[in-house]
C-alpha cells in the first residue's frame, strides 16, 4: 500500500483500522486454500529437484581428481562420448519420421467420425510400455518372424534380413511407441483447427497443397514444435530396447546405457550423475533450440477469430 | 471438409490410409506373435505352432514367482495411486482456485518432472534413494514412481476443477456448509468423474513404468514390467514360451486396466492433456 | 412462511471498505438498511455494488467497516455462521443435487431433517410455483425455473437477510418482467430484508423500496424510486435515470432553486438540483420524451430519426456538436433544422465540470 508512509492523524474511528494480516494475505492469493499446494510440491521438491541438484554436486565431487574431472573424462573417453552420436543417430531419425508420418495421418484422421477404434489401437504400445515392445519385436522381427517370412514369401528379399541385435531393431522399436504417441499429441492439435479455415482458403483458390502449406501449416507448427520436443526427449532417453533389441556394446550404446553401467555395474555414482546431466544437457539444448524457433511463429488461438 | 477428386489427392489418400493400415498390421501381428508363442508347444520355421499347450503359464508361474511379483506390482500401483492422489488433487485444487505469488514457477516444478525422462532424473534419485537406505524396498519404488504421477494427477485435475463454477463452493458456504461438508457433499461428487479418470491413467502408467521402478526396485520389490525386462535380458536361460507367457500376463494386467480408463477418458488423454481436449 | 416470530433486524454497514494498493473496489459505504425492506444497490459493472453485497455475505473480508444485524457484529463471521440467504447471478445450483436436495441444501447444514425438512422444501417450492418438479436435476431445467429453485433455496431457510446479485440477468427479456413481480411478491410474503443488486434501472425502479445508486465504490443517492425518478441529486444519478441530455453551458440567472443555463447562445429554463453560482459552468440534464419542438428552443439539425409508435425519437446535432435527443409528435425531415426546448421542472442544472 502507497499511503502507508504517509503519516496521519490517529484515526477517529474504528473506519481506517489497518486489515488484519490474514485479510492482506488472502488478496494477494495467499491463505488456507493455497497451503493445500505445499504436500505435494514438497513432495516433488524432495524427490525431483533435491536429486537433482545433489545429483549436480555429486557429479563434481570425483573419485579422484579436479571438480571437472568427470565432465573431462567423459568427452576424452571415445566409449563415453560417443554415446551422445550414437543417441542423436537414432533419436534424431526417428523424431523427425515419426512427425513427418504424424501429421498427414493426424490430418486425414481428424476428419473420420470414428476415431476411437483407430485411437485405442494406437494407444496399445504406449500404454504396453518399450519392455513389451522390446519382446515382441524380438520375436516378430526375428530371422523366423512373421516379418520376415513374409517378406521373403512376397519375393521382396530372398533371404531373412537381420532385424534385431542392431541399428534396425532399436530403430523399429523407437517408430512403433515414438509414432503413436507423435500422432496422438499432434491429433489433438489438429482437431482445433476450425474446419471453415480450409473452405475459405480453397473458396479463395488455394489449392491442396497450398492449402497445407500457407494455412494449416502455419497454424500447427507450434504445436508441432512441442511435439517434436517431447518426443525427441522420449527417443533420447532410449533404454531397455536399446539394450534387448539392438547391440548395446556396439552401434545401439546409447547415452542411458553408459549412465547406467556406470551407477550399476562401476558403482561410480559421481560419473553416473555427470552423465546424467550432460544427458539433460544435451536434452534441453535441443529442446531450448526448437522452442525458440518457436517463439518465432503465430501461436494465437487456431480455432477462428471469433470468440 | 474438402473432398478432391483429382487422381493425385486420391493416390495420397490412398498412401495415407496404407501407411496407417500397415503400421496397425504390424502392430497387432506383433502382439499376436507374443500370444500365439506363449501357447506353442513348438514354434521354429513355420508360419504357425505346431501344437497349442497352456503348460507354458503354470512353468512360467513358478520360474518367475509370478505369484510375488504381481502382489508387490498391486502394493505398489495401489500405494502409488493413493498417495498420487490425495497429494495431487488437493494441490490441483490450490492451483485451480488461487492466484499467488510464484504460481508460475510452482507450475513449472509440477511441469519438469513430465518433461524430463525418467532416466535422466531416475539415476540422481536412486542415488539419493540409496544413500537414505530407501533403494531395494517397496517404499523406495512407491517415492520414485510419485515424481511422474503427482504431477499427471495435478495436470490431469487443474482443467477439471476450473470448469467447477467457484460460485457453487460459495453458495454452499452460504446456505451453511463447514469445510467439512463443503468437501463430502459437494466437491467430491462433482469432483469424482475427473479424479477417477485421472487415478486410472495414473495407475496404467504405473503398471508400465519400467524405467523408475528398475533404477530403485530391489530382488524382492520388482514390479511386473521389471520381472519382464531381467526374463528377456536373461533369454536363452528360460523357453522363450515362458517369457512370453509372463509377458501376456503382463499385458492383461495392463489392459483390464486400459479398458476400464478408456471408458472415462479418451486415448488422446492418455499422452495429451484433457485441456487441449477441452479447447477443441 | 413468515418471519413473524421473530421481529426483523436491522442490517447496518458503517464504513464499508474494500481496498488493496491502488485499486478501491468499496470505499466506506454507511446504509442502515430497515428490517424487512427491499434494498436495490444500482450502478453500472464496477461500481462496487456486487463487491458490496460479497462483503454482506462474508464472501469477500473487509479492509475496513462493520457490519451489524441488530446489536450482533456479524462481519468477523463466516459465511456460512451468517446465515443468510443467497441468490446468484449464475444461479449456482449443485449440479449433481436433484431439485428437492438443493432447496433443502440450507436445511440440511442446519441439522433439520426428515418430516419437517421435507415440508419445508415442499412449501418453498409451492411458493415459487416449482411443486411438480422436485425430483429433476438442474441440467434438465430452463433457466427461469433454474431461478426458481435458487430463490426456494435461498428462502426455505427463512433468512433475516436475502442477498440477490442480479439475478434476473441471464433471462430473456420476457421472462425478466415476469420474474421481477415475482420476486417481489415473494418478497411481501416472507418478510425478510431482501438487498438486491443490477444494474437494470427498469428492475429496481419497480421492485424495490428504497435504492441506492452507487459509483466507484461510493453511494451517490439514497431514496424512493420517486425520489430517484423525479429528483436525481447528481449528474451520474441522472444520467442512470434516463436523462440521456446533458447539455453544458453557463448559469446566467440563479434565483431560489431556478436557474437559467445559456447553451450555444439559448437560455434554457431549469430546476437547480444543487448549488450553482451566477456565471459559473452549469449542465442541464433532460429526458429524451421531454425535449420537444418549440418556437424559440436551441437549433439543432436532425441527424437521425425513428417512428416509435404514436411518437417520433431522433437525434439531432446542436450548434456546439453536442447530440441531442429529442422527442417528435409531426415526421421530421433528416437536415431539418429544429428548435428544440423543454418545460423548466422537466430540466435539471448541476454544478458543470470547470472549463
């Protein structure tokens, strides 16, 4: 309050008694109600950002050396720093094809009636988890799987390919949980889109293609742009199928399995931690990068100008 | 909508429609092959099993202490689940109904642990987990597993409780309802749709959560999906029968839950959030 | 259902305010309002008055001021220890409560149950016409019968004071007449102090007792909707009781309580309203139906015009640019030039603001 400073007179009634605390509290947003906050973000406070930043510390408190000594270990050891390639070869691909088939098939799909037969279907290898997904891809893309076989019967190759154990495999295993998950954030998207907004640009003469490209386009790219963010994020933190359906020693050592050797299986907590945040690191650079291509684009309402 | 009848915007629905019809081929073939391998006798060569057995259930029972495994899965789905949310509903409803100073940043703090993936965080806070002598124990599972849910629930619930006219609390308020029965009688009935929603997704997620639950579970604190990982890590030790079967157990677990979720939510819910559902 | 067992209180707000940093949504509101009166707080959105009437019902706390009901200080109690009734703008039925449940609602907190409960329920819903519709949910229900059970809510209880936030506003507009007398009988026949917030002049001018007109926080008059009507003590008043004209000009000529107000060269005759001296800025406030045709009235050039049934209205632009409203018994012609007066008690001068 502005006037507080200003010395009065001792006021002649009860009128300009100064609010109790509570009163004051209350309007800026502040009394019993709000309190109902505090469990749960103390919870995640204790379990989210204390790990988190003890992790921070921990990673700065080498077995031996400076404080640097992890992070520079990391980037001179080949078998460590390779890892973040070998992540981005994998999770970059898959992000992007993952998009590039979402967004025609979001498309096509908004306009169906029934979504809901081909949403749950989709649904399944989200909701089965990449463990499941690691399994049955062992089997079905196997040199005696179903995929095989049937490659060969339709005369496409004329012997099995090797699908698992590899690039391939981890790759196959990203697309079949990365693809529905990408299309059902970009559906949602999608579904905002105010139909009349295509009629009137075709009423104006654009044609399909232009339609995509000068109105829809323009419209889901920030979504798009968050889409992308979460998936990518997803196909980074790649783990159980890149070590049970590729070749976790070789080309599918991916980032998550060097932080993990290292805080399971060298019980060297302090590099674990390290890699972990050079993983967040890498994670959030990626992620800042396309957020602020972001910020560069329309992100109004989608649904019309009216309202 | 626009309908083309030109040649070319045919073949690209055409096109479209196949890719979609491939990628759902390939999925269910996937998941059949898991199924029909858990009932075959033997299975190598041929397009189909030579023989059909269920003898494969009972060895993979008694292989894998399926039995053990599925009671700590509930303990933990069941303790994670209530605690989720009774923290996260009375926290969405704070955020709901009040606007305070570092809203924004305590939003953002719910946010993070949904963004980051699991094992970015999960491996600082099995460290943490481990030095507090938690790691190994069903509690340490149940803590690690509340970072991803209490935030869901909270995300899941803000929207919902927003669309509750703040007017009906007061009218209640009015015409005499305490605290009490201000909750009993009137926010919980209407709150129940959203919160059993919310709870559901919550407890799919859980069932599924491998990545958390393997960074802090112990021998005896597995849950399902954890069992499952080490059974096809260690493939080769055990019939590939056996792994399978386990993992159709595991599938219907996850999916009697799936199908009672879907009857409140839709599967768009389950990766977005209900506002943007709301919003078209 | 009377409250006659129990004589009805007076409900007195001294200082009431409401204020944070720089924004002043109540600024020391003082009206005793008599037990079993029909209060209309009336002014345009912002004005304090809705603020005024969450502070009565304990929904917003007080940065200042008391609240008395007969000797009781009741503005440190809850809401719900107050127990009054309420009528919200939104309605603001339980969704998930049948019709029966939400009237009862009141009772239920009272620990009231059973046989006396239900005939209760049964008597308000007959005074508000509802009887036959006990058993359906509020979604099933057209908003006029939504009112409806809000009223029965907020009466079963048999409140001292029933507070309504303008709840006739989500009505259409034949509806809205119906339920104005509506609410006043049941007004009459309950006997409790009803206070009773919009900003529809039409509303409070014809159900209340008294009506209060407020602005930015502030009470501007006090009175009968005669009172109101006939005699407006302050521009703002006017303005909200029709008197759509302000011309400004000069005060040429004070005596008593007449004044002549010379615009654009015209003297214009008029009835003071409060202290203007010789020569200083004056406004002259005047109904659109009393400023008619004269021989030597202001000069004005038509600019609009409308036929309203056995009248003319239009708008036409004196000399200074000002726009006029008028009334017309003959067809004018767009770009008529007109003179335009009106009969000296029909014409209210005011204090002008300083050039």
């Amino acid at each position: 309050m502005t006037s507080a400073s200003l010395p009065k007179a001792a006021p002649a009634s009860g009128r300009d008694e100064a609010p109790p605390l509570s009163v004051r509290l209350a309007a800026r947003g502040l009394d019993g109600t709000t309190l109902l906050v505090l469990p749960a973000f103390l919870a995640i406070l204790g379990l989210f950002v204390y790990p988190f930043a003890y992790g921070l510390v921990l990673s700065v408190q080498p077995k031996a050396g400076a404080w640097w000594a992890n992070y520079a270990r990391f980037f001179a050891d080949p078998f460590l720093s390779d890892t973040i390639a070998a992540t981005l070869r994998l999770a970059l691909p898959v992000t992007v094809l993952n998009l590039v088939l979402a967004v025609p098939i979001a498309l096509r799909v908004r306009l169906m009636r029934h979504q809901r037969l081909l949403t749950t279907i989709l649904v399944l290898p989200i909701t089965l988890g990449t463990v499941l997904v690691a399994e049955g891809l062992l089997n079905f893309l196997g040199p005696q799987g179903w995929f095989n076989r049937v490659l060969v019967w339709l005369g496409v190759i004329g012997s099995p390919l090797k699908l698992t154990n590899n690039y391939g495999g981890v790759f196959a295993s990203l697309l079949i949980t990365g693809f529905p998950f990408a299309f059902l954030l970009t559906l949602s998207s999608v579904t905002g889109i105010d139909p009349a907004l295509e009629q009137a640009a075709a009423a104006h003469g654009a044609n399909a293609w232009q339609r995509f490209t000068r109105v829809i386009l323009p419209l889901i790219l920030p979504g798009l742009a968050v889409t992308f963010c979460l998936s990518f994020v997803q196909a980074f933190s790649v783990f159980p199928s890149a070590v049970l359906l590729g070749a976790p020693a070789g080309a599918t050592r991916v980032i998550s399995i060097a932080a993990y050797q290292a805080a399971f299986e060298d019980y060297d907590y302090s590099l674990a931690s390290a890699i972990a945040m050079i993983m967040g690191a890498v994670q959030l650079a990626i992620v800042a990068a396309v957020l602020w291509g972001r910020s560069l684009l329309y992100t109004g309402p989608v649904g019309g100008t009216k309202g | 909508m626009i309908r083309d009848t030109g040649p070319g915007s045919r073949l690209w629905r055409m096109a479209v429609w196949a890719v979609t019809l491939l990628f759902c081929l390939n999925l269910l073939a996937m998941i059949a092959a898991v199924v029909l391998n858990s009932f075959a006798t033997r299975w190598l060569g041929t397009w189909l099993p030579l023989g059909f057995t269920t003898r494969w259930y009972a060895a993979s029972w008694d292989e894998f202490q399926l039995g053990d495994v599925l009671v700590v899965t509930l303990q933990v789905v069941f303790l994670v689940v209530l605690v989720s949310g009774l923290l996260g509903v009375t926290a969405a409803y704070a955020l709901a109904r009040r606007d305070f100073p570092g809203k924004r940043l305590v939003m953002l703090v719910f946010l993070l642990p949904l963004l980051v993936p699991p094992i970015t965080y999960g491996i600082p806070l099995a460290t943490v987990l481990y030095r507090a002598g938690l790691a190994g124990t069903l509690w340490g599972v149940v803590l690690a597993n509340l970072v991803p849910s209490i935030p869901f629930v909270v995300l899941v619930m803000i929207p919902f409780i927003e669309q509750i006219d703040p007017r009906i609390e007061a009218a209640a308020r009015v015409f005499g309802a305490g605290t009490g029965q201000l909750f009993l009688r009137v926010l919980l009935p209407l709150l129940i749709p959203g919160i059993l929603a919310a709870l559901l997704l919550v407890l799919v997620r859980t069932i599924a959560m491998f990545e958390l639950t393997f960074l802090v579970a112990g021998p005896t604190s597995q849950t399902l999906v954890v069992a499952l990982y080490y059974a096809v890590f260690a493939a080769g030790v055990r019939a590939g029968q056996s792994i399978d079967a386990m993992a159709v157990v595991y599938m219907a677990v996850t999916l009697v839950w799936l199908v009672i979720a879907l009857r409140f939510v839709n599967p768009t819910q389950i990766v977005a959030r209900a506002k943007q559902q709301g919003a078209s | 259902m009377t409250l006659s067992d129990r004589a009805p209180q007076d409900l007195c707000l001294s200082g009431l305010s409401r204020r944070f940093g720089a924004m002043t949504a109540l600024d020391g509101l003082d009206l005793t309002i008599r037990g079993g009166e029909f209060v209309a707080l009336l002014g345009p959105s912002g004005c304090g008055k809705s603020t005024a009437l969450n502070c009565i019902a304990g929904l917003l706390p007080l940065t200042g001021g008391s609240i008395h009901l007969g000797e009781r200080r009741i503005d440190r109690l809850k809401p719900e220890e107050r127990g009054f009734g309420m009528v919200f703008q939104s309605y603001a039925l339980f969704p998930h409560m049948n019709v029966a449940k939400n009237v009862g609602f009141g009772l239920a907190m009272r620990g009231i149950k059973g046989e006396a409960a239900a005939r209760r329920v049964e008597d308000a819903l007959a005074l508000v016409r509802l009887q036959s519709q006990a058993g359906k949910l509020p979604g099933q229900m057209s908003g006029g019968q939504q009112q409806r059970v809000a009223i029965a809510r907020a009466i079963v209880i048999e409140p001292p004071v029933v507070l309504m936030d303008e709840p006739l506003s989500n009505l259409d507009a034949k509806l809205r007449l119906e339920m104005r007398a509506e609410i006043r009988r049941i007004h009459d026949a309950i006997g409790s102090t009803t206070i009773y917030v919009t900003h529809d002049q039409d509303e409070a001018l014809s159900m209340a007792d008294r009506i209060v007109v407020m602005r930015d926080g502030r009470i501007r008059q006090v009175g009968t909707p005669e009172d109101l009507y006939e005699r407006p003590a302050h521009p703002d008043v006017a303005d909200f009781m029709g008197f759509r004209n302000r011309l400004h000009g000069r005060a040429v000529a004070v005596d008593g309580d007449r004044a002549e107000v010379e615009i654009c060269g015209t003297r214009l005759a008029g009835t003071l309203r409060e202290a203007v001296s010789p020569g200083a800025p004056a406004v002259a406030a005047i109904r659109p139906e009393d400023l008619t045709l004269a021989a030597d009235g202001l000069p004005a050039r038509v600019a609009s015009v409308e036929y309203r049934g056995r009248a003319f209205f239009g708008t036409a632009v004196a000399q200074d640019g000002t726009e006029l409203f008028f009334r017309s018994d003959r067809a004018v012609a767009q770009d008529e030039l007109l003179h335009l007066a009106a009969a000296s008690p029909r014409v209210l001068v005011f204090p002008g603001e300083a050039a």
